[in-house]
C-alpha cells in the first residue's frame, strides 16, 4: 500500500496554513500559508466608507474559501503526494469566530444586499463589542439561578457566542431575522468542504454553553435574555453536536475543484486552535497539562469526571478528545507582557548592546535575566497588566510590580514579569489539583517555548513540574492533520481514534525542563508572598484596581 | 557709607561655593566654585592602596582649606569689593559630616601618622558605615527607656554623629584616644576662621541627640553604649552650643591670609546647607514650609513649642531660627526616582524623539506628562526606592506601581512617579498638622523647581497648598552669606536678627503654583488610596517587601 496522508488547515487570526502530514509517523511534508486579504477588519468595512466602532473585529468569509484555494493546492504542488492518497482532511480555527449564513450555506456576508452591513460579516473572536450582552446574560443567569455558568469559572465572555448572536439582534434585527443559521466560522468551512451543516462538541461547548448531558440553555432562558431568542438554539443552531475526529462528512466537487483533493475524501468535524493542539503534543490521558504559549498562556488538561473548578474557562466533555472531560483555563497576558516591557521600559544603552552583539533585544534581556538567582532581583509582579482570566476571571485588574529600588534593573524587571506569568500558571494548576483535577507534568507549546529557554525553567521552578515541548513547531495543523487521519478511519489507512493517531504521529522533543530543587525552595517563598497579594488586590480586600480604572475611565470619558 | 557685602560659603558634596552679596538688599555680586580635588573618598585614601571597606564615604579636610583659598580670593577679584566692605562671612555644609581633630585644631588627617589611617579622616554624610552601632544605639536607648529619641521620629540615623564616633572606637580605638576632640565638619572650618572652637545649635540638635532644654543624652546613656564612651560629651564634644547668626569670633591673620579679607571680620557660627536655606527663601515664621528638592527631599516647618511629630527626622529649638523650635523631615528618594526611571525606563524610540526636538529626555517625559490629567493613567506608586524616611522611617520598605495595563506608557509611569512624591510630601505635611505644626503654604527651593514645573503644579495640587519659590538659586550661599550679615551686626552694617536679614535680603519668585480644584478633586481620591497602601505595606499589615529584601540579601550573601 502507497504511504497515506492526511491534510490538516489551520485558521489563525491572520492567516491559513495547510500542513500535509504522513499518516504513518506524522512526519511533515509540506505547508502552506495564505495570508488573509481582508486580514483583521476593524476600522472601515472592506471597499466601504463604513466606519466600525471601536472594539470591533470582523473576518472576510471568502478569505477562509482563498485559503482553502491557495494553501491546498501548493501543498500538493510541492509535496507530489496524489490527491488520491490523501485520505482525510480537517480544520482548527479561532474561537469564537461566528457568522450568520443563510439556509443553503451562504454566509450573509457574501450576499451584495447585506455587503455594506457590519453585523453580516465574521466577527472574530477578539470583537470585544457584546460586553453589554455579555454583562447582561450573566447578570440574568445568576439572576434565574442557571447554574451553568460554574462550568466556566462563573462568567461567560463577550468574545462567546451567544452575546455576538445577541449583539446583532440588538443592533440589527433585519440582519438577525435574515440569517437562517449562526455558525462558528470552523462549522461554517466544514460545511463549505463537506456540504453538510456540523456542530462541533469543542466551539458548542467552550463558546456556546452546550454540555453533552445538559444540551444548551433551556428556551426560557434566552426568552430571559430578549423574547425574540426564545427558540433561537431550533431556529439558526442545531441541537446536535458531534464530537471531535468524527467524520462530517466528504469532500463535494466544488470543493475538490478549489483544493485538487479528491471528492470524496473524508472531512472531519472541525476543531479549534488551542484544543486540537492537545493531542498534538502527545496528550491525550489525564494528567498532563498542555500549555499554549503565545501572546496569552491557554491551559488545557483532560479528567474522566466533571469538576467545576473556580475560575477556569470551561470545562466540556468530549471538548477535546472524545470520551474525557477536557478542562481549559488561561492567562490573558504572557506573550503580550513581555512585548509591552520591551516597547515601552528598556533603555537605549540596552537596544545598543543588542545591536553590537547582533542579539534580538529579547534574548539579550533573557540572557541578563538569565544571570540571577531567583529571589536576588527582591521584585514580585501581579501579572495583570491585561487582566485575570484564570483564577480570577476579572478584567479590570491591572498589573502591580513591587520591590523596585534605586539598583533595579530591567533584566530583573523583564525577570520578575516573566515569574508572575508562572505564579499565574501555579495558581491555575494548584486550583485543578485542589478540585480533583491532577496535573503531574506540562507540555508547553505555542510560540514561546522556543524563544525562550529561561523561560521554560523558570516555569518549571515555579511550578515543581517538569516541562516537555512537542517536537513539531506547527502544533495546531498537525492535530488537525491527525484528526483528518482518523475522520479517515483505519480501513482507509487512517486511526480509528485520536489515541491512536496521537501515539503515532505526534512525538516530544529530548530537551526537558525539570525544576531544580534549590530554585523551587526560593520560589515557594516567593510564591507564597505572590498568593498573598494575589488575594489582596483580587479577592475584595482592596479593590483599588478598579477604582483607578473606574476613575481612569471617567477622566478619558469627560475629555 | 560705602556698601557693606557678606560672604556665604556653602560646602556641598562634591565642591564648595563662596557667594558675595550685597547686605542692603541681597543681591548677588560674584561667585566662585572649588571642586574637592579629592571629592568623595570612597574606594582608596587618597595617595594610597587602602582600600576602603563598602558604605564608607570620607573627605579630605584641606579640600575645605583649599575652598578658603580659592574661592573668596576670586570673588573678591571679580567683585573688585574691598576687604574692608566684607562685614561678615558665615558657611554652611552637609551633615553630620563629621572628624577627629587635636585641641589645636589639627585635623588627625593631617597628620602624617594618621594620614593612612581611615578613621582618622572627615566622615562624610553619607557615610553608611556605622550601621551597626545605630542599631546598638537604638535597641539600647529603647531598652533603657530614653525619651530622646521621639524628638528622632524614634530612630537615631546611621548618618549621625554618636554612630560615626562610636564607629570609630570600635575600629580604631587609637584613633578615637588621639582625637582630643569629635567634631562637625561645619564646625572645624569655622574653627580654622575664627581661631574658636564652637558648636552650632543646627548639627548639635540634628545630628548630636543635643537640645538646648536637655543638653546632650546622660554620661549613663553612652556608658551603656560603651564604658569608654561615658565621658565623650565632656572628653571630646563641648556642652556649650550655640544659636545660629551668633557671632563665633573673629578672623584669624592665617585665615584673612587665605582668603584676602580682612582680619577681624566676623565670622559666624556654622549651619547646615538645608536649615540655612529656611530664611533665604524669606521663611522665619511658623506656618511656611520649606521643601529643599533635590535628589531627596527635605521638609523644615518652624513652631513655637516642641511637637513630637511621628516620623519626622528631628525637632530642635534654635535649630532653624534662633528662638523657634525648627522641625525637619524628609523623603530619601525624588530627583533620584526621575533619574533611576530615566536610566532604566526610557526606551530608545523616545531618546530619539528627545534628540530630534533637541530637548532633554527629562523635558520630554515631562511634556508628555504634562498632557496627561490626573487620575487618567490609572496608576499609582509608593515612593519607597530608596526607603521611607518619613514618616516610616523605615529604610527597608522598597517602590511599588499598580495599574498597569498593556496600554500604559512610559510618560504615564514618569508621572506616576512624580505623584508618588507628592503624596509622600502630603503625609508628612498632614501628619505635622495633626500634631499641631501648622503648614498653609509652601516655599520649594533645591534643583527640581527650576527644572519642573510639572513637579510643582503637581506637589500645589497634591498638597493642596500653594507653593512658591525664592528668586536666588544659591540659597545655601545666600543663607550664609545673611548669617554673616548678622554675625557682622547692626552697627557694623549689617542686621542685628535674622528675620531682618531675611525681609531685606530674601525675595521670592513672582510665579507661583496654586492648586487647581478640579485635581485636588481627583488626587484626593488617588491620594486616599494611596495612604491605603502605604498603611498596608509600610506599618507591618503585609512586610513582604523587608522579607523579599531579606531573601535579597540571604541569596546574594551565599553566591
């Protein structure tokens, strides 16, 4: 038998990549990237004076249809893989990323009457402008006492589903009423591949509030939230949600035609960025969490029971892999942290030694930062400067760094925030462990774990666990890869599960972190003092975070 | 009668300054600046290889002869002003900058048998090394149960004259034997003027634990501290101290030698830079504040009965002003929080920008600063990074910023840190008004008020006082140069008090900053929460930051 292979299409925030993987090791063949056309609309509509209003961001439908068109194609091109021997193709994307679509598939944003209406496009999943829907839901939901909201630490997010879905019937009622079907934008290309409508047990249960023994809030709810919503899950959703690695359905001839794959090819049940990385990086068992590191830290672990655990993002069974409950949590500023320090706090003499050693101005502060003990900088920081996801799950938290003396230097400074990001981790994993959730070891992936070794380190004092990175640095189109693989099934050369497919195609690199012991000794001192503060400035016994931010806003707002 | 002129010599730091001015009305006739050929002596005794052991900081007392010899000849040249017009001649100078000395004179340093013996030179002000005896001090007059030290703010500094001399006994007992006298600094040169050996009221009830109701701490106190100390007042020191103005004597032949004026001119009894400056910024009243700004701040208020004020540094009669009980305080880190933020902080975008509207980096922070409202940063600081000295007193408390977010900028943390000393200063102020120290306006004098106006319009609208600032920029000279004017005498052409002396010679500036009510609408609110974390952090509610500075310590000790 032909070696087989299997296509996994991985949509980010500003672009699309194909990544065509050997089904029998996981070995990459090839890869692609299309970058958006339209990119990240949040200024003007495109080819339109419409202005948008701030927190606003919206995605091009046809962008998701030209990566379909461009990456496929090239992977194939350069690979000389035979469309034939491709034997499974599926997608992750953003989440939540949502679009209303009419009946036969055609998002609403592709129909000239509604080209020039805001709330016809894609809004991605970083549009912040539900916040009132979002408010309101949760005010209403602990209101009526549904007791959903502790299966996401409490509050559901303005970047979710259901106060996007609300948000366009608040402001455009026409646009609402004229889509038959609101779908996640992972669903939506599904569709476009396969021609059948899917929901995926992943963006219905971390975005949607859907759980498998629960279903979706009950009718009367969102009769609660605005009577026209009643019957909204029958009327533009589904009630039936599939789990991950499912195949959804074949490739049509019109989708064939864009990608050169074969019509007929297997197409699975879409995924998302973060959780089809799981799998990826070789977990698919509790116990090990997987960390993906990039701009913002999301915290992903599996459990054979339910727990709800204060703070997390969600906790969804089937979420991502089919048969555990799969627990997320997160920290909304990591990567992010470092990148403010590095614009806004390091001194001209440092970009100038950077230069003269030929050294991105990271790895020098890394490299100076690398140099102290931990505990000899005397800093502690809250890593708040974009809020608390998890454990706090507060947005108006802002950050706090203490210690500082006349002798501070920003390789301590640059140290001291990376440290709290790893507070902020060993209070997420502390509080699964605390709530039944084991946690014995990390995998960390995403964009840090490669630029950043002190980093790692540093993860694995603070925490006491050892960290192991993934070999593949195209984590999230590989899981999607593997699920192709076995959306293929085993009778085609696939898996029957992603068990199995994880055993074979995702592998860890040899380099590991452990924590060292006398390093570990001084971050739980350091630690304890960070808890202390954390529950200081975030708990409720000095909320003077957000009375400045509160007065900040009232300044700015009288200008 | 031809016009009579006073010299003021103020022995600074780094350098001394003679200023030549016009008694009638204080203006400003020549001046002339000596740098210390051997500066602050603070790695090697000069001409030597011994090396000077951490925290040491000493001084060479033939600079201050050198100052003598240098500097008044050339005012007296580029005045073209005839000995015989110099009524008066006064200095003043850091303290407790502080020698041994033989009971002729003789500095032990200038000796050849003691010139390569440390301890036989001028210790510097900010000579740290005697730590140690401090806190003996301390925990001895606390066990003991001395009263004294709650004229200190309850803590007797390091800096001070009895640790200083105590240090010396430790570590150089033989040196301690041959020193027939403990000086200050400020007056061993009067010493070397006038031929007379005297002590100013100034240093003695600052730095010496004396006050002219009490006299100096009882033989029994330095008993305990050590047996061979219990006669040092009478042995070492003089128990006749007098007021500032008093004439201490006339100039010698050797001195009017060095100098070109004439023998017999009056020379006054030594002051200290920061409390001569008080009526040359027109201040002789109780209710003024003066605020000397500079790298730190000084706080001198007068009144006319002892309050023991919590924190301050000290509360001496006749300390200031002759007949008034003067009360200082102090903040340990201002002008060097703008230039740590400026050195650590800035990064190279806004250098550039600095460079290309060629002005300073400070100017420019300034001028963003300046655009920002209060309140509308979200931030706010403690001013710890050098320490609290009132009114904690408490070296070991370190900075502290909250309210970051990923949208925070360095113009904003500049402010911030300007704030930060602001409600420092309204602590002070307001915790000398609850103690019955009236303080309804300010006088800022020192390097920052030329330099940023930003700064003062802040310190208006933090404090809620209108600030004001003295027309000289020599204020230590010019204080001097008055108390020569005094120690001259009415008949002689000069003025028979001080408060004369200060309504002809003292002016201020036109410009002044009152508060604007709508900030202190707002820096009320930011101030309130600022006390709430100065409570919570700096009066032992959470000493996290004495236990990360300990850790600090701990790990940098065993490397």
């Amino acid at each position: 038998m032909s070696p087989k292979y299997a296509l996994g299409i991985d949509f980010g925030t500003e672009s699309g990549r194909a990544l065509l993987v050997d089904v029998a090791d996981g070995s990459e063949i090839a890869t692609s990237v299309y970058n958006y056309s339209n990119g990240v609309i949040d200024e003007f509509l495109p080819d339109t004076d419409i202005r948008l209003e701030p927190d606003w961001a919206l995605q091009d439908p046809d962008d998701y249809i030209r990566v379909l068109q461009q990456t496929v194609p090239a992977v194939l091109a350069e690979s000389g893989v035979a469309p034939a021997d491709v034997i499974g193709v599926s997608i992750d994307f953003t989440a939540c990323t949502m679009l209303p679509a009419k009946a036969d598939g055609t998002a609403l944003a592709q129909l000239p009457e509604f080209r020039n209406r805001p709330h016809a496009w894609v809004k991605l999943w970083k549009h912040h402008a539900a916040q009132p829907e979002a408010n309101r839901l949760n005010e209403i939901a602990n209101e009526l006492g549904y007791t959903f909201l502790n299966r996401y630490g409490g509050k559901i997010s303005s970047e979710w589903f259901f106060p996007k879905a609300w948000q366009i019937l608040d402001e455009a009622p026409d646009v609402y009423a004229a889509a038959d079907r609101l779908i996640e934008g992972a669903d939506w290309v599904v569709w476009q591949l396969s021609g059948e409508e899917t929901r995926n047990s992943c963006t219905a249960g971390y975005k949607a509030i859907w759980s498998k023994r629960e279903g979706f809030p009950a009718d009367e709810f969102f009769k609660a939230l605005d009577p026209r919503m009643e019957h909204i899950v029958d009327e533009k959703l589904s009630r039936t949600v599939q789990p991950l690695g499912t195949k959804a359905g074949e490739l049509t001839k019109e989708a064939a035609h864009w990608t050169g794959l074969k019509p007929g090819t297997a197409v699975a049940i879409a995924n998302v960025d973060a959780h089809v990385s799981v799998p990826a990086t070789t977990v698919t068992e509790p116990g090990r969490m997987v960390i993906i590191m990039g701009t913002s830290n999301c915290h992903m672990v599996l459990g054979t029971e339910e727990r709800l655990v204060p703070g997390m993002c969600g906790v969804v069974e089937d979420g991502i892999i089919a048969g555990l409950q799969g627990f997320e949590a997160g920290q909304s500023c990591v990567g992010d942290h470092f990148a403010w320090f590095v614009n806004n706090c390091v001194p001209a003499a440092y970009e100038q030694e950077a230069q003269e050693h030929g050294v991105a101005i990271h790895q020098l502060l890394e490299e100076k930062a690398a140099r102290l003990q931990p505990g000899e900088s005397g800093l502690l920081a809250l890593d708040w400067w974009n809020g608390n996801r998890s454990v706090l799950v507060d947005v108006d938290l802002t950050g706090l760094l203490l210690g500082a003396t006349l002798a501070t230097k920003p390789e301590e400074i640059y140290r001291a925030l990376i440290e709290a990001t790893a507070y902020g981790t060993r209070i997420i994993v502390e509080t699964f462990e605390e709530n039944g959730v084991a946690v014995d070891e990390i995998v960390a992936t995403g964009g840090l774990p490669d630029r950043n070794k002190l980093l790692m380190q540093i993860y694995a004092d603070v925490t006491g666990r050892s960290i192991y990175i993934p070999e593949s640095s195209q984590i999230g189109a590989l899981g999607s890869a593997m699920h192709g693989a076995v959306a293929a099934g085993a009778e085609a050369g696939g898996y029957d599960s992603i068990v199995q497919a994880s055993r074979k195609m995702a592998r860890l690199r040899d380099e590991v972190f452990h924590p060292i012991p006398e390093h570990q000794a001084v971050y739980d001192q350091l630690y304890a003092e960070y808890v202390t503060l954390h529950d200081y400035f975030g708990r409720g016994a000095n909320d003077v975070m957000k009375r400045l931010k509160a007065l900040k806003a009232e300044i700015r707002a009288s200008e």
